[in-house]
C-alpha cells in the first residue's frame, strides 16, 4: 500500500481552500511576530516607563515561553484534537496581542508576550500539518511553498511593517494588527476544519517535558541575554548554561530509559525527516543571522532611515516570493538535494559579494544582492519541508512538525547571538587594531591633503579620526560576521547527500492518485 493511502487529504475545493488560508493566516502572524516588536521597543520604553534591560523581556519572554511550548505541541494535539488546539491557540493569541496593545506598565507587558508566546508556539507547527494532511503527496511541494510563504516572508516583512506602523500610528497597532488575521483564522477552522482523532490514552510525561523546558529554558535565556551581560563574564550567563546542560541530561537520560519518552525519538529513524532536521537548523542559523546583520548595516554604517532599510531588505522577499512560486513545480523534476545545494550555493554567493560592502554601496547593489539571496532561501525551505515528511509515518506528522519549528527557533537564537557576538567585540578588537596607526609618525596624515581635514593637534581632527576609524572597524567586523556565516553554508552543503531520491517517489505517488482517481470514477 502506497503512503498516500495512509495520509488523509482534503479534496480539492473551496473547503481545502479555505483551511488553507486559516493556516497561512496563523502561520503569517505568528511569523510576524517574531521580528515586528523590535523596532517599537524604544517607543514602548518610554511609554511603559521601563529600564532598557525590562524593556529588553518584552523580546525575550516571548521568545522563552514559545521555546519551551513548542516541544509539547505534537503531544497536546494528539491527546485534546488538532482543531481544537489550533481553535484555542488562535484565539489565545489574538487576544494576548490585544492585551498587549492594551498594556498600562512593563510588567503587564511581559505577563502578555509570556501569553502571547504559550499560545503563539503552536500556531507554525500544527499549521503546517494541517497543509501537509490537506494535500496529497505529490501536491506536496506545491503546500510547502505556499506555506512557506508565510513562514519565510514573516520575519522579512516584520521590521519593515513595524517600522511603518509605529511611524505612522503608534507601538500599539504593532500588536492591534494580528486581531483580524486572529478573527480570520478563528471562524475559518471553526466553520471548515475536520477534527483528527484524540487519543484518550496518551500519558503526560512530565518529568521529561520538565526537564526539556528547564533546557531551553536556560539556554534561551543566556542567548538573549548573553550580549547585554557579557556573555561568560557573567555570573547569571554561567548559571544558565549550567542549568541548561543539567536539564538536557537529565532529558535524554529520562527518555532513553522510559517506554514513553516525551519525545517520540522514533521520528529520528526516517532518513528523510533527519536530513531536514539537519537544513532546517542550518536555515535557522542562516536566515535570522543575516536579517539580525543586514537591517544595523544599512542603518547604522550607509545611514539609511529605518523605513527606507526595511523597504530595501523587503527585496529579499521578492526572491523568496519568486522562488517558492517556481519551485514547487520544479520539484517535479529536478531532485529536492539539488535545488537545496542551489539554494545554498546562490546565498553563499549573496554574502560573498555582502563581505565587500562598504558605506558607499549604493542602493541598485543591495537590492539585487537581497533578491539573489531571498531566491536562494526559497530554493532551500521548501524542498526541504517537503522532504522531511515525504516518508515520515501519518501519526508523526504533527510531533515532526514541532521538532522542526523548535530546531529552527533555537537554531536562530544561536545564529543571531554567534553573529551579534563577533560583531561587538570584532569591532573592538578592529578599532584597536587600526587605532595604533593613528599617530604623528604615519606618513599618510602628514599629506597636505588629509592634514587639512585631520589634524590630530586639534579636538576636532582628533575627533574626526576617531569617527573613520570607528566606522572602518565597523564595516571590517561586519565583512568578517558575512564571511562566517558564508563559511557556514558552504561547510554545510555535502550533508546534502542525506537526502534520498525525491523525484521518483513524487512521480509514483502522483501516479497512483491518478490511479485511484480512475477507479473511483
């Protein structure tokens, strides 16, 4: 019996339709969420009259409590209904945001992101099973590019739609602007989504989600936190990561002795499902760490405004757009590990060309840099979305979609906090480098030309030197931060040859739908 036969799907129609848009809806505005709140914060600091370290939670208890949710989603969905839990989870949120709009202090604020962040980790995974149990297999790849839309131009489009909302309205509509994606996606599951099956007898282990939680918990945490504390030079920094391994050992001790682990590990047999386990971190790490680069980049060192910077890297969604609308089809016949090493390779080319911007890079050379790198992530996420539950058992669907959101949402956290990190102290350590050349003796500022701008025996030359070499050490340290993550990609390209032939089995199954569409007729 073929594996289509054992994956439910919707037919085509305005049903399938409709749960479509309920699970794009959802997934758009978690999505969102993830990057919006950002540039409102220092608008919600003084409104909020915070400190900018409880300031700084308004990010992370979101990020924290999402985190340390996502890992039980499969479990919940399984026990209580995937309708039901989508319903709930939905509404929560849209709520939570609209608390949040509504918040009087910062405590009342972080008491809803924790909400909004418990209710908010479903939302990705359990809509990408519902788009994988509405389509049948060899329509696959068209679901995961649709909905990877969602997933990838989320994040993207964040910045630039935060900016313009708190620009033009106030920090409030950053969180207002989720009610009628929220009403959208409630009334449409309650009114054209089937229920799945509940499985009454399912046990909670709690001591391995406690475990798990403790974890990334604690890993979570230092992440967030590790730059504005020091990172190892800090006492709290050095207990969370202790914690954090405490908690992981006692997880993994727990679960490969128990006959009910908390995590089905039997998820980590499919081939497959592992290859895009492995793509889908390095996704995590890639994507997250070039926007937390890109947006400081042309604000701070070309000095565009925040909104022109966010309409520019908007560009690298166009790509993406493109990509995922052509790729789907492509799938059919072209292998997913060729397209994914494509994609690899046309965004290690994007941030080769990113290690040579300078302050002067003109506007024409970002946007074309951003499109080729947006189509080369698009190029790698669906594929291998596809491929990761392309042989992956029908009752594990829902557990393999969470493990594949909680692995992206950590692998970011690392990415941006390795890249953020070598930023700061790179430019440190670069501005002392270039700072001992800034003397009488170098022959270069003894030109009449540079002597009249920079005289080193006035304030103002002296000044003026500073300012260059800052900006230098800037540019440098950001070139090294591209090149790291460029190194990364590459490094990660043979893994490739984890992943099977896709191109057969899609062909078969759409052969055997064809097959038993005819003999239903």
């Amino acid at each position: 019996m073929s594996i289509a036969a054992h994956s439910p799907s919707m037919v085509p129609g305005l049903r399938r339709n409709m749960v479509t848009v309920c699970a794009m809806t959802a997934t758009v505005m978690q999505a969102l969420d993830t990057t919006i709140a950002n540039v409102a914060l220092p608008y919600m600091q003084g409104t909020l009259s915070a400190s900018q370290d409880q300031i700084n939670w308004v990010l992370t208890s979101y990020i924290v409590a999402a985190a340390i949710m996502t890992a039980p989603v499969g479990w919940i969905a399984n026990r209580f209904g995937r309708k039901r839990i989508f319903i709930i989870c939905s509404a929560g949120f849209t709520l939570a945001s609209v608390l949040c709009g509504l918040a009087q202090d910062i405590s009342q604020m972080v008491l809803f992101r924790l909400l909004q962040g418990v209710f908010g980790a479903a939302l990705v995974p359990l809509s990408q099973a519902v788009m994988l149990d509405s389509y049948a297999l060899h329509e696959r790849a068209k679901a995961m590019s649709i909905w990877g839309m969602g997933v990838m131009m989320g994040p993207i489009m964040g910045p630039s739609l935060g900016a313009w909302l708190t620009e033009t309205y106030s920090w409030h509509w950053v969180f207002f602007v989720n009610l009628p994606f929220g009403a959208i996606t409630v009334l449409g599951l309650i009114i054209f989504m089937d229920e799945t099956k509940q499985d009454l007898n399912l046990r909670f282990d709690w001591f391995g989600f406690g475990a798990l939680a403790v974890a990334i918990g604690s890993l979570q945490l230092a992440l967030d936190r590790g730059e504005q504390l020091g990172w190892l030079e800090s006492n709290e920094i050095i207990a969370e990561f202790i914690i954090c391994g405490i908690g992981f050992y006692y997880f993994f001790a727990h679960s490969f002795t128990t006959s009910k682990p908390f995590i089905q590990f039997e998820l980590f047999k499919d081939k497959n499902f592992v290859g895009g386990c492995v793509f889908m971190t390095v996704m995590g790490l890639v994507l997250y760490s070039t926007m937390a680069l890109s947006s400081p980049y042309l604000q701070n060192v070309i000095g565009y405004p925040i909104i022109t910077a966010g309409v520019l890297l908007a560009s690298r969604g166009c790509g993406t757009f493109v990509a995922m609308m052509l790729v789907g089809r492509m799938m059919r016949f072209i292998e997913a590990r060729t397209l994914i090493i494509s994609g690899l390779a046309l965004t290690a080319a994007s941030l080769f060309v990113m290690t040579g911007w300078t302050d002067q890079t003109g506007s024409s050379e970002i946007v074309v840099v951003s499109i080729v790198q947006g189509f080369g992530f698009g190029l790698v996420f669906v594929p291998l979305s596809t491929v990761a539950f392309l042989t992956l058992p029908h009752h594990l669907r829902t557990d393999g979609t969470s493990m594949l959101t909680l692995l992206r949402n950590v692998a970011s956290s690392i990415g941006i906090s390795i890249v953020i990190a070598q930023l700061t102290e790179g430019s440190r350590r670069i501005y002392a480098t270039l700072s001992e050349h800034i003397n009488p003796f170098n022959h270069a500022l003894q030109m009449p030309d540079v002597a009249g701008m920079i005289n080193l025996n006035t304030d103002s030359g002296r000044a003026m030197a500073d300012k260059i070499v800052a900006a230098q050490a800037q540019i440098i340290a950001f070139a090294h931060d591209y090149q790291l993550v460029m190194v990364f990609i590459l490094t990660s390209i043979p893994l490739a040859i984890m992943i099977g032939s896709t191109k057969a089995t899609l062909r078969s199954q759409s052969q055997a739908s064809s097959d038993h569409a005819a003999v239903m007729e």
